[in-house]
C-alpha cells in the first residue's frame, strides 16, 4: 500500500523518517522553504555547498541528521539540476529516481514539499503533478507499504494540492493499491 498524506504544515514540522529538499543549481544561496530548513539544521547544507561537497546539480545529494532540530530525522538535499534545462519531465524522473534510491535504502516514510520549482503562479499545479507522480513512480516497485507525506503550509496551494491529489489517486496505479489522506 502506498499512502499519499498531505499536510497543511511546513515541511520542518512533520514527523517522518527522511524529509527530501530538491533543489537547483540557482536555488543556492537558499531562499524561502530550503533557507528555513538549512537554518534549523545550523546551516550545514551552506557550508557543504560553499566547500564544494553539494550542488544543485543532478545526482549531487547529501544526507544530514537532523539531530532533534527538525520533526523529520533525516534531510536529503537532492540536486536536480540547473532550472535552464529543467523540464515536467527531467522533474517527473528526477522525483522518480531519487524516492527509487530512498526505497532501495529501506526508508518507508518520506516527506516532501511540491512548491519551489514554479516559475510563474499558474505553474504550481503541473509542477506538483509531476513531482507527486514522480515520488509514486519511484516507490511502486517496492513490496512493503510506503507513506509519501506531501507538506504545504500556504493555504491557497493546499487546496489546490488537495484536488491534484485527489486526480493522481484516482488515476491508474498499477500493480499497488494507492491511499490518499489528507489533513485538515
């Protein structure tokens, strides 16, 4: 079973076991979501990107203990590459490839947050779609039950969060049973 929970909080404050921050070559130095969240980690993630060890690039990734300082208990930073070539597709497949290497690493409960890739306001919806579809993708060939928790504290883009979820719920999942709850 796959449960695809959403919540109307930041991604900081919801308990699971890896919170996953992608982020692009541009998005440093942080800005928004990814500033909060490498400032409750004591700014870790910056001095890894300033002493070259992480970048926004694709396949640079680094896993950091929260140490109690976040709900989640571990953050991945995944860099997703630069924005210039960054497609719904190149976005679909790096959502799918990165929860794929997350599961193959046993980890059952994934947190993430949809917003930060849109570059205009009407871009929030097929950039969600993709990157939700991605993370299911990602988890479906793995045989035990996965939760994919999907954070988004501005109201507005909740409400419209919770209606793509409700299509990709309702859209064919092969293979696995797919569950959709949602926090009010």
């Amino acid at each position: 079973m796959i449960r695809l929970r959403l919540y109307p909080q930041g991604l900081h404050e919801v308990k699971s076991f890896a919170a996953v921050c992608m982020f692009a070559v541009e998005h440093f130095p942080f800005q928004g979501r990814l500033r909060h969240i490498d400032h409750l980690l004591e700014s870790e993630v910056s001095h890894l990107v300033e002493g070259g060890k992480l970048s926004g690039a694709w396949e640079s990734q680094a896993m950091l203990a929260s140490k109690g300082r976040l709900a989640p208990e571990y953050v991945l930073f995944a860099g997703v590459g630069s924005l210039e070539d960054l497609t719904l597709t190149r976005l679909y497949r790096h959502a799918k490839d990165i929860f794929g290497r997350m599961m193959r690493a046993s980890a059952k409960n994934l947190s993430m947050q949809v917003s930060g890739f849109a570059q205009l306001p009407d871009d929030f919806a097929p950039v969600a779609t993709e990157i939700m579809n991605g993370a299911i993708r990602g988890v479906i060939g793995n045989p035990w039950d996965v939760d994919i928790l999907v954070c988004e504290p501005d109201d507005e883009k909740y409400d419209e969060l919770v209606m793509l979820s409700e299509q990709i719920a309702f859209s064919s999942v092969k293979n696995r049973e797919l569950s959709l709850e949602v926090s009010i």
